[in-house]
C-alpha cells in the first residue's frame, strides 16, 4: 500500500507539454506558407506565358530562388509534422508506426532536398 497521492504517482511519467513546441511548429510554418504560397501562385499567373525559358528565367531573377527554396523547405517541414501526427494517432502497433515515421522522414526530406536542388539548379545555371 502507497501513501502517495494519485497526482503523485503520475507527475514526471508521461510527455505532458511536449505536444506544444510540435503544434506551434506546426502553426508557425502554416502562418509562413500563406503569404509565400500567394506569392508563387500570384507570380506564375502574372507572367504571360508559362514555357519553360520563361520560368526557368523567373526562377533565375532576383530573390525567387530564395523564396522558392524558403518555401520548399517550409512545405516540406509543414508535411513531415502534420503527416507524423497522424501516423502517430492513428497507427497502433510499434512497428508499423516506426516505419511510417521513418518513411515520412525520409520522403519528406528526400522532396525538400531535391526540390532545393531543382531550384539551386535552374538558378544557377543562368549565372554561369
């Protein structure tokens, strides 16, 4: 028999709060993707074609690049949290959910890193 109260039996053994620093990151790359996904879409309906010389040279000019692979790797970030969430509440047993996990990881920075790539790529090759 324990003389310990309930509250005190399970204080320190559980992840309490560490949900939050997820769900604002969460937040936080959301709020980011608004104004940075209005400004692609806004950006590549303005030009007045869309053939490849004319979107590989807007890719090229000025601060896209940046704000292209800005937001490739906010979107990727964004999926890779959202998707682990879901894996995490909703896949029951250990393994299966380990693998999700890793294969959410790993898609997500597999996407991230060659999408940078594409746009390091294209932007760089209009320098040289």
């Amino acid at each position: 028999m324990s003389l310990r109260s309930p509250l005190s039996r399970v204080l320190n053994h559980g992840t309490a709060r560490s949900g939050v620093s997820h769900w604002r990151s969460q937040r936080v790359s959301a709020t980011a993707l608004v104004p940075l996904s209005a400004w692609v879409v806004i950006s590549l309906l303005a030009l007045p074609t869309r053939n490849y010389a004319l979107v590989s040279a807007w890719i090229a000019s000025g601060l896209h690049p940046v704000l292209l692979a800005l937001t490739i790797l906010l979107a990727a970030w964004h999926a890779w949290l959202g998707l682990a969430v879901v894996i995490e509440d909703y896949v029951e047993q250990s393994l299966p959910k380990l693998l999700l996990l890793l294969l959410n990881a790993f898609a997500n920075g597999l996407l991230a890193a060659s999408g940078v790539y594409a746009v390091l790529r294209i932007a760089l090759r209009s320098v040289a």
